[in-house]
C-alpha cells in the first residue's frame, strides 16, 4: 500500500476505553476521505506495532466509480492472545460514508467495552452492542450532530475469542462473510475445503422480512432492475434493498428497518488454519465465496494484503466487464488466516 495512505495515529485509542500496549497489539481502522479517483485505496489510521503479515491478516478498501467519497469502511482490533475483531460496512445515502465511519469507529468500543465481553457472553453483548449503535445514529440525528434520517450502513463483525477459538459473527445487511476450513484429505487422497457462509443477507423479499417491513407500515416493490426495495406509501423511501441497517432513521421509524443483528457462533477445530474473508457486496455481487475462497489461498498466509489487493481488482474487473466501466461499487475486502493466532 501506498504511504500517502497510511497514516499513523495514537488517538484511535480514544475510541475504546483502555490504552492498548502497542507492542502486543494492533488495531487498523479506515478513514473517512473526500474526491479519491476509482479505484484509490482508502486512508487508514494504525496504532500499534504488529506486523499484518505474521498476523496474517489483509485489507484492501477502494473507491468505485460512484460520486462522492468511498462509503465502505473498515476496522481491526487485534489484542494478542485474547481476542480479535473484524468489522465491514458499507454507507448508503447521500451522508452514508458518514454512517459507515461512524460505525467502523464506535461498534467496536461498544462490544469490548461491554461489562459482559470479558465474561464470554459474547451473542450478548454484540447484541447490545448493535442495539445502542442504532440509538446513537437516532441520537446524533436528533442533536442535529449527523443527519442519518436517510443514511446508513450495513454492519458485519466478528469477534475471535483466541483462547475458547470461537468467531461471534453478527450482521446487518449485505456486506457478507464467510470461512474457509482448513484442507482435508478425503479417502481418494485428494485434499479438499469447505467454504461456509457465516452471515445472511436481509433482503426485503425474504417472508419475515416482508411480513415486519409491512406491519410497520412499509412496502416492498420490484424496482423493474434487479433489486426489491422498501418503501412506504407517504414518502416513498427509504428505497434501499435491504431490510436491515444501521441509521435509516427515518426507514426505522416508518418502513419496519431494523438493527436486530442476526448472530451466528462458530467453534474452530484445533489445530487449522482457517481463512475468514469478509467483503462488502462490491466483491459478492459478482464473485462466488469458492472463488473468492481459491485467490486468498493461492496467495497464502504470508501474503494477505497482496491477496485482498487481488480480490479487489478481479472483482473490479468484473463490474467493468457487466458495465462497462460506467458503474463500479466501492469494494472492500478483509481476509484473516486464523491459524497465525
């Protein structure tokens, strides 16, 4: 990565509660910027002195061809031998790059800081955690702090408890995540994985979905393209494709949106090297989780920023090949092999 993108800063540490030792470990987190060309990594703000690469940990986080700045954000918390977070999101609306850092920045300070996180409650707390995010979108938009009444962000994070090796994986939206099991040699010698999904996406199409947005008054439309949309009878909005959000003010409030996170524990085998990739839909929309799955592991541990660079650019390649070139969403892509834990 460029150095003009990378900025070095120790005032992260004001977004959680305790000052991390920066010899043990690290946190990365994305930062808003203005009038980036297609394709431009987005700044990010590093406090600690852990390498990503012994981590095995990469990120790549690009502007599309859309006006306006970069509405993905990104953060990771890594506090050696205790645990690690991944988190993605990604802003929609006119301010959603607003929404977005907003999340990327205080979600995380929500679940450690929780007086249940060192308990190991951890459904619970990202639970909460996802709760209180909403209340605080509503509350900055009351105070006339940030106006979210019609912007957002999906949110996906994951929290890595090192020591019980669990992943607490919870989502809102469509920024999705899935993992990698470690090779296996099946009976005919052949060594073989197993891609798992570990999020839903919420679509508005999905029958609980539908049946809440419309009990609350919402409706859900074909926009004649290719997506189903939430709206409602008085204003017309929200008009997003998706069900669940963070923000949204206004859609929560009328349209039946919700911040209910669904939430998904995984146990990790012993012994593996599992790979979690979790990628906003810039990536999904047109790549396969196999797909995505083969490009990290030719790149292996060793080499995870170069593998998430090349996630981004194969699915880069992939807009402009539907497109044209005239529409590419902003991508962002985060692979972690746990094995380095």
């Amino acid at each position: 990565m460029a150095e003009n993108v990378r900025i070095i800063n120790s005032s992260l540490k004001a977004d959680t509660k305790e000052c991390l030792d920066p010899a043990t470990s690290i946190q990365i987190r994305s930062q808003t910027d203005i009038n980036l060309k297609p394709f431009a990594n987005k700044c990010v703000i590093i406090d600690g002195r852990l390498s990503t690469t012994d981590l095995g940990f990469g990120y790549a986080c690009h502007k599309g061809r859309k006006p306006g700045p970069n509405q993905d954000s990104f953060c990771f918390i890594r506090v050696d031998d205790e645990f690690s977070l991944y988190g993605v999101f990604d802003g929609h609306g006119r301010l959603g790059h607003l929404a977005s850092d907003f999340a990327a920045r205080i979600l995380p300070a929500l679940i450690t800081q929780h007086p249940l996180f060192s308990a190991g409650e951890m459904a619970t707390v990202v639970h909460n955690a996802f709760i209180r995010m909403q209340h605080l979108m509503k509350l900055a938009t009351t105070l006339n702090r940030m106006d979210l009444n019609a912007a957002g962000t999906t949110a996906t994070v994951v929290v890595h408890s090192h020591q019980e090796r669990t992943l607490t994986v919870a989502n809102v939206g469509d920024s999705a995540c899935c993992l990698r099991t470690s090779a296996l040699t099946s009976a005919a010698g052949v060594h073989q994985g197993n891609v798992m999904m570990l999020t839903v996406n919420h679509k508005p199409e999905i029958a609980k979905e539908r049946h809440r947005i419309e009990a609350a008054g919402g409706r859900v439309i074909f926009d004649g393209f290719s997506n189903w949309r939430v709206v409602t009878e008085s204003w017309g909005g929200p008009g997003l494709n998706m069900s669940r959000a963070l923000g949204d003010v206004r859609g929560h409030a009328t349209a039946g949106l919700s911040a209910e996170p669904d939430i998904r524990e995984h146990k990790l085998e012993p012994g593996g090297n599992d790979v979690l990739i979790m990628c906003s839909d810039g990536v999904w929309d047109y790549m396969k989780p196999e797909e995505v799955a083969q490009i990290i592991l030719e790149h292996g541990d060793t080499k995870s920023m170069e593998a998430a660079d090349h996630l981004a650019s194969e699915a880069w390649n992939r807009w402009v090949d539907e497109f044209g070139g005239e529409t590419v969403d902003d991508i962002t892509a985060l692979v972690a092999w746990l094995g380095a834990v």
